[in-house]
C-alpha cells in the first residue's frame, strides 16, 4: 500500500471527498493491545504512519511532540526495566498484569507531548501532541494494523518516564500499540449524542 508523498511546499491541498475516509471513521475501533501480534508495521510503513501522525494541526508550528519507537530487543529490555519497578506500585499484581499490554505487541510508539517555549498556551500545545496520537491510530488502521493508544501506570511513574528519556517539562501522550489484531474488536457503547451535543442560542 503506497502512502502519497506529502504535497510540495506551498502547492494547493484541496478539500477532497473521501467515502473510504467516513467508512473508516464510522466504524473504527481501538484493538485490544494484548491482542496484537506480528506482524506490525515494518520500517518503511512505519516511517510512513509517523510522517502522517505528525501531519496535525499545531497552533505556531511548533512541533511539540516526538515520538519514541519501542520494537524488538530494545523493547523486550524496556519491558523487563518496567517489570522491575512493578513492586512499587500502588497495586503490584495489576500493575504487573497490564504490562502483557505494551508486552504483547510487536511495536509501540511513545507519543511525547514535548512543549516549547512559546506563546503558545501549554494546553494547546498538549492537544496538538493528543491530535498526533489520533492520526497514528487512524493512520494505522488505515494500513490495516490494529492499534490501542494506552497510558497506563508507566506513563506517569517518574522512572519509567526517566527510563524512556522523559523530561520534567514533558508528559507522555501515550504510547500507541501496533500489530495485527488476532481478533475483531467488538463494538463499544457510544455516547448519547443528544446529551452531548448543544447549539447555543442568543
Ligand atoms: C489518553 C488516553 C489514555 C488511555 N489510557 C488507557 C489505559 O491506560 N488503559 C486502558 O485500558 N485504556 C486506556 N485508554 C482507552 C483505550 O484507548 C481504549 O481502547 C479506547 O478508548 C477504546 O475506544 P475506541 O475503540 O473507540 O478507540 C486510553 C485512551 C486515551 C485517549
């Protein structure tokens, strides 16, 4: 599957219809990240799907965000790092029980919401990071990868952060697991529209 080269500077992008695209939309679904297995996106892909999902509105364009690509043996040790701070978790056994999460697939992408000095609010800066976990996994999807955007406990533990290189002015948007589903997602609950939605009147 060929993803198109990005438009040259400055050439016009008009707004095209995509039926492919709302089909897409309307039924995606996050695949269970235990349920993921190889084969994931292999480099070319990969560089491909990361191009994309930095492809996303960013008020100043600041690029406030990287990515960090966990696969392989580096991945295997950093999952092994991860089980050696589980004891000092809050709740060890759960703690311990979701990393077959970032265990289990056979690549993951850390999205680092990475601010820069700006004026820019912070806020803004951390949505654009959000934005870019989206576009992974619609990206993903697209290429017919399963994928789950996931924080959990080693998002936030301060050495799980210093072991994936996390600075104190950064937060982890979350790490966005890839691979092939071995089984088909089954459709969520969705929010009641109507309680969600308002039009606001003079
Ligand atoms: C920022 C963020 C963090 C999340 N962290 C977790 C998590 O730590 N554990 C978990 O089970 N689900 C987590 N989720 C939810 C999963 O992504 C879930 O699979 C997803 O919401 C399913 O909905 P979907 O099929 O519409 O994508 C998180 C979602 C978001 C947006």
């Amino acid at each position: 599957m060929t993803v198109p080269a990005a438009p040259a500077f400055g050439a016009p992008c008009p707004v095209t219809a995509s039926p492919q695209t709302l089909a897409l939309l309307a039924s995606r679904r996050s695949a269970s990240a235990q349920a993921l297995r190889a084969p994931g996106p292999d480099a070319a892909q990969l560089a491909d799907l990361l191009r994309l999902a930095a492809r996303v509105p960013d008020h100043g364009k600041l690029a406030p965000w990287r990515f960090v690509v966990l696969e392989g043996e580096a991945k295997d040790a950093f999952v092994r790092r991860l089980q050696a701070l589980v004891d000092r978790q809050a709740a060890p056994e759960k703690a311990r029980a979701v990393l077959a999460k970032i265990a289990l697939p056979p690549l993951t992408v850390a999205v680092i919401s990475s601010p820069k000095p700006a004026s820019i609010p912070l806020w803004e800066q951390q949505m654009s990071a959000g934005a870019v976990c989206m576009t992974l996994l619609l990206a993903a999807e697209a290429m017919g990868f399963g994928a789950n955007w996931i924080t959990d406990w080693y998002a936030f533990d301060p050495d799980a952060r210093a072991l994936l290189g996390v600075a104190d002015t950064e937060q982890v948007a979350g790490f966005i697991h890839l691979g092939t589903p071995s089984e088909d997602p089954l459709e969520r609950v969705r929010p009641d529209m109507s309680a969600i939605v308002q039009r606001w009147e003079a």
